[in-house]
C-alpha cells in the first residue's frame, strides 16, 4: 500500500490592493499615472470624470484608451462610501447616513438657504476632543475618515441634487468642515478633500465659499498656510480660558491666546488681505450668553479681523445645558453689534430630522469616562505634532487602497 502524503499548500501571494482613485490629490493622481508609464494629463482627464461629471465606472470614460481603461480596471478603482438612508426635512434639508470602512456610521447634512446651499461634511468618525456642548463627541473618536471617504460625501450629495454634467445646476455652492470630528486632527487627508473641492478639475468651489472649522489643534493650523487656503473658522465659545477650559478640553493645552495668535497668522500668510475669521460661538442659558459675556467676547476680538456666528445650543439627552432663551440672544447680539461687530446668528435647521449642528451624533451611548477621552485627545494631539514636525517633502507619494 502506498503511503498517503500530504497535500502540499502553495504559496499563493494576494493579488495587490487596488488604489482607490477617489480621494486621490492632483499631485498624487500625477504621480500614480506616472507610476503606469502614463503622461500627467490622465490625472486631469480622470478628476473631470470623477468630480465633474460624476463617472465612476472607467468603461464609460470615452477619451481614454480602452487598453488604458483595461489597466485601470486591474490596479484601480472608484469606490465610495455606502448610503444607508437619505433623509429630507421639511425646510429642504438633507441628511446622509453614510456607512465606510469598518461598519460605522457618518453623518453628512444639506442646509439650504436661499441661493446658497451649504454642505456640512464629517472628517472622522466621532471625536475625541469632548467639546461638553456636542453630541459628537460623546461617542468617542473611533478613526480619521480616509481623503475618499470625505471627498466621498460631496460626490454623494451632488450626486443626490443632479448637480453633475455640463451647464447643471450648482445646488452645492458652500461646503464647512463642521461635521462629525476635528479636520485638523485629521490634517493631511482633510487638506487633499479641500483642495479637491476647490479645483477647477472637481467641484469648482470657490476658496471663499470652503471653510475650516477647528477647535484649536494650534500645531496644525499653524502648517495649513501654504498647503490650502480654505476659509477659517474658530470653535471659541467662550470669552475667557476658565470657562473655555470646561466647554473645550483643548483649551488646556492651547489657550485662547494661543489659538488666536495661530488664526491670525493663517489669515495673514493668505494672498488677498480681506479675509475674516469667523468666530463659532454656541450660546448655553445662563451658561455664557450672559451681558457680561458679551462684553468680554468684544474685549477679546477688539483688534482682530473676525464675523462673530452666534449659534443656540441645541439640546440632546446626554448633558443638562439648556437653548438660551430669545432675549439673551437678541441682547447678545446687540452688544456684540454696538460694539461694531457683524453678529449673524445661525438658524437652527433640519431638528426632525436630528441635523442640526450638534446632533450629527443622534443619540449615542457615552462609552468612556471624561477623563479618559481627554487623556485620548491628549495623545491624538501628541500624535499629530509630531507627525507634523517630520518633513513630508522628502517623503515619497505612497498609494494606500482605501
């Protein structure tokens, strides 16, 4: 009788991950043609078909070669994230529940607002900044949202409105990084989905109509002028370091001065001198909406080129704050304007269907203790800084599938 072997296993290698076209830069779709031997007019042939035109299939991409299209179809792909449920409110706006990587869930909302329509997008899912105020950040901060996963949810929106193709109408004209997470915190793919809003090859969005928003990551603000110029906007909340110490941890490690001296440097180093940085302000009863609050806010901002947004606090089950009441807001406002400031106060939108700002999270469970999530804020931050004082221009293009 013969003896049975084994049956030998092979070696099989994994077939090589595909790159992900959609969130790729210029300089990275440049460089990744580059790598087939292709010239650097294939970059802005495919951004034009991605984000113009709204094509993900590479078949119907007609000024390509179909042996260059075959190629693609082996190495690359276009994929975005998964809508779970679109939902529209009865003042026209929308929400997107977006599912990515891993199973978690994003929010991505369409505010409307006369001929402008604004679209206020995530760049993480979660946060670990537990601003006290914000319903986000008491989920905890699960990852950064990869460049496709947030260029992802302007390709979905306008996608949802009919807005690609030549001579359509523009429904998305504003987009604001004041979604779910903290854009700095997630620096390098948050600049690459801006920069890809603004392109002439992509959404066409003017640099005016962009807008960052940030708590106060001070390392990275200060490395964004040369790499963007977005507009700027401050979550600052309150008008002085003890009571912004207890609204937004970040304030600990960046006081406001600190923070303020960084905005002021990135508005300076922008090319056109007309710039303001808009000041977030969340109005919480007899919490900071006081007079004496307002007065003190002025006293701040005397000398900087700012527009104050006063926002109400919107409630959700997980913290007792409570909406300011008409008259502390009107009277906020009015002081602010004696004092010659341009006050607007941002109205609330979309509440049936949970979108307005600081309900992106809904209600969630509050996982980790406060503590803990500052001491992983902490370590994010640490993290970055450190990331950031690496020199990233001698650091070869590096395709990641995504």
């Amino acid at each position: 009788m013969s003896e049975t072997t084994p049956v030998q296993q092979q070696d099989v290698s994994a077939a090589p991950a595909k790159v992900n076209l959609m969130g790729l830069s210029e300089e990275k779709m440049i460089a990744f043609f580059a790598s087939l031997g292709e010239k650097s007019f294939r970059a802005s042939q495919v951004l034009k078909w991605i984000h113009q035109m709204g094509v993900i299939d590479f078949d119907a991409m007609t000024n390509i070669s179909k042996a260059l299209r075959s190629r693609l179809q082996d190495v690359a792909e276009i994929r975005l994230p998964e809508v779970i449920e679109q939902l529209d409110s009865s003042d026209g706006t929308r929400k997107f529940l977006i599912r990515v990587d891993g199973g978690s869930a994003i929010e991505t909302v369409f505010i409307p607002d006369g001929e402008r329509g604004t679209l206020c997008v995530s760049s993480q899912i979660g946060c670990s900044l537990d601003c006290s105020f914000c319903a986000t950040g008491k989920q905890g901060f699960n990852r950064d949202l990869t460049a496709a996963e947030i260029i992802g949810q302007v390709w979905i929106a306008a996608k949802s409105f009919g807005q690609f193709g030549e001579r359509r109408p523009r429904i998305i004209t504003n987009v604001v990084m004041m979604g779910m997470g903290e854009p700095l915190l997630n620096f390098y793919n948050v600049v690459d989905s801006m920069n890809l809003m603004m392109h002439d090859n992509c959404y066409c969005i003017s640099k005016r109509r962009v807008t960052l928003s940030t708590s106060g990551v001070v390392p990275a603000l200060d490395k964004l002028a040369g790499l963007t110029d977005v507009c700027l906007a401050i979550s600052l909340h309150a008008p002085n370091d003890e009571l912004r110490n207890e609204l937004v941890p970040i304030n600990k490690k960046y006081p406001i001065a600190v923070l303020l001296a960084s905005a002021q440097r990135y508005i300076a180093s922008l090319p056109d001198n007309h710039r303001k940085i808009t000041i977030e302000y969340t109005l919480i009863r007899e919490l900071n909406d006081r007079p004496h609050h307002a007065h003190e806010l002025a006293e701040l901002l005397r000398d900087i080129p700012v527009k104050i947004n006063l926002i109400p606090f919107n409630p959700f089950s997980l913290v007792n704050y409570q909406r300011v009441s008409n008259n502390a807001l009107r009277n906020f406002q009015e002081i602010l304007t004696k004092e010659g400031f341009i006050a607007t106060v941002r109205t609330t939108r979309g509440d049936d269907i949970d979108a307005a700002c600081g309900q992106l999270a809904g209600s969630v469970n509050d996982r980790t203790r406060r503590s803990e999530r500052y001491r992983a804020m902490s370590a994010q931050v640490d993290a970055l800084e450190a990331d950031l004082t690496k020199n990233a221009a001698e650091e070869p293009i590096r395709f990641i599938a995504t």
